[in-house]
C-alpha cells in the first residue's frame, strides 16, 4: 500500500512539473509571437512617421466613387523598381495631426501583408501582384461605402529610401433619384398644393424651385436619411396661387457629383384635367333638374286654368256655343292651347 501511494505521489510530482514546463512554454510561445507582430508592426510605424511630413505635400487627385460599386484608384509612378514594402494608407482631412493613418493594404518583400490591414478594409481591397514590377501600384476597393467618402489615400513606397508617390482624394456619391412632383388641387380656393419629393442621394443634396411669382417663396426642404441604405431622401412642398399656365420647376441638387435633375410640371393643366368632367356633369344634372320643375310647374298652372269653367263677362260671347267654359277661357286666357284638351 505504501508502495502504492509513492508511484501515486511520484506521478502527481511529475505531473505538476510537466505543467509548469508546458505554462513556461506556452508563455515563450506567445513572447515570441508577440514579438514577430511588434517587429512586423513596428516598420509600419516607422515608416508612418517618416513620410507623414511628405503627405501634405502631394496633391491630389480627385477621384468620386458610386456607392456600392467598385473603385480603382489608380497609382503609376512610370519607372521600374523592386520595392521592399508598398503601404496604402488613409486619413481623414479632420483627423488629428499626431494621430497614424490606417492600412488599407500592404505589400512586403513578394507578398501581400494583410495583418496591420485596417479591419473595415478587410476582404474589400486588393492589388496587381504581377504588375507591381512594372509600376503599377493600383489600388482595387470592391465596393465604396459611405465610410470611404472624403478620405486621402496615400501610396508609400520602401526601396533604397522612402517615396511618397501617389495621393488620391477620395469621394463617394450617388445620384439622387428624377424628381417626383404631386400637384393637390384644391378646389374653390385658388390655391395648389406642389410636393416635390427624390430618393437614394448621397450625400445630403439640396432642392430648389423655379416658376415662382415675386410673392411666392421656396419653403426649407425636409431631409432624412435612410438608415438601411445610408442615402438620403429629400422633399418640400409648396403651396402656390397660380396663373394660367405658369410653369414651376424642382431642381434636386448632389453637391458632389455637381450634377442637377429636374421636373417641371404646369399646375393649372393637372387641376383642368383632374375637375372638369366633374364640373359637367354637376351642371348637366342642375339644368335638368330645373328644366323638369318648370315644365311641371307650367304643366300644373295650365291644368288648372283650363280645368276651371269661366263666364265670360261683359263681352260679346259671339256665336252660340255647344261648350261656354271653353269660349269663356278663350276670352280670358287668350290662350288656345290649353283648351285644345
């Protein structure tokens, strides 16, 4: 028994040593991995600061990406050379000044190096492996989002020194939707209601109308931003005292792209189209009903009269009659329709 329980103390010492050393390893396995990130890490940072004092002093091109399609920004420094390390970094315009632009991709010695890729570029960038010897540093962004607009995009390049070679400042729009113009036309009070409404902008567009009279003004157009799509829907509504054929516009502009579409529309035919047929048959229903009241009025009046046996008084009834009411309403009524019954 005592044998027993010293093979039993024996494993539990052993056991207790081969946990240690596994800790003790798996502690040097992480030193030591840390160590490679710090080492691949600490070149991108060098290399940051070593050519932010030359970003600025590149210009840029401008280049406005549709949202959600792809974009390339186009980098070819024209000369051959075999770089160590290309960085493709960005920045926004109001970030700090001490703050490090972010990866959007990085090559190294032959390779793509995705591990200091920023994480909102992930599986959306890539570049021309085969290509980059000949100079072409092109940048392929998949899909532009909301995200991407207004960001400078830097191209740094390690060889024998550092080189600042391509800016690209980059926008991202979409073109609002052909504006939608309802006319309301409100009947008997000599005004229309107008509502000019578009969809899908990006980013914030403005909205204007033209055709007003000198009385009239454009009111402030109501935004609002659709969160499933991160595009903006624009509408304003306009209430007008029209002339005959006075024409109005909506202009819907996108402030990026600085392009313009239009709808114009002629309030007064929409109402004339809308009302009247209506008009009609109101007043074809009016004139037969007053129509049917006075022959019933007149047929009634003249039933009356001629139904009514009358002496003709202090006249000569002329020749002897077989019917005197009827020469009696001749005399009076002067009338000898009624009396042809």
């Amino acid at each position: 028994m005592s044998s027993f329980c010293l093979q039993l103390d024996i494993l539990s010492f052993t056991f207790e040593h081969m946990q240690t050393g596994l800790n003790l390893l798996s502690n040097v396995t992480i030193s030591v991995f840390s160590t490679m990130i710090v080492l691949q890490i600490l070149p991108v940072l060098w290399l940051v600061q070593l050519v932010e004092s030359q970003a600025s002093s590149v210009p840029g091109d401008k280049v406005i990406a549709t949202l959600g399609q792809p974009v390339l920004l186009n980098c070819h420094p024209g000369k051959l050379f075999k770089p160590n390390r290309i960085f493709w970094q960005g920045r926004k315009p109001s970030d700090p000044v001490d703050e490090y632009p972010w990866v959007l991709h990085a090559y190294n010695n032959g390779a793509e190096e995705l591990l200091t890729q920023n994480i909102s570029y992930r599986n959306r960038t890539s570049i021309y492996m085969d290509l980059i010897p000949q100079g072409n540093l092109s940048l392929l962004i998949s899909e532009a989002k909301v995200e991407d607009d207004n960001t400078q995009i830097f191209v740094h390049v390690q060889a024998d020194t550092v080189h600042n070679i391509c800016r690209k400042d980059l926008r991202v729009a979409a073109m609002p939707q052909k504006p939608e113009v309802n006319v309301s036309c409100m009947e008997g009070a000599g005004e229309q209601k107008i509502v000019c409404t578009s969809h899908g902008s990006f980013p914030e567009p403005t909205l204007n109308w033209t055709g007003l009279n000198q009385r009239e003004s454009s009111p402030l157009p109501t935004v609002t931003l659709n969160p499933n799509e991160n595009t903006y829907s624009i509408s304003s509504a306009l209430w007008v005292n029209l002339t005959k054929d006075q024409r109005v516009t909506c202009y819907v502009t996108n402030p990026t792209l600085q392009e313009t579409i239009n709808t114009s529309i002629t309030p007064s035919d929409s109402c004339s189209s809308m009302y009247p047929t209506n008009h009609l048959h109101i007043w074809m229903a009016v004139l037969a009903i007053v129509i049917v009241c006075a022959g019933a009025i007149l047929y009634y009046k003249r039933k009356v009269l001629c139904s009514r046996p009358k002496q003709c008084s202090g006249e000569d009834p002329g020749p002897t009659s077989d019917h005197p009411a009827k020469e009696a309403c001749l005399l009076e009524m002067k009338d000898r329709a009624c009396c042809n019954t």
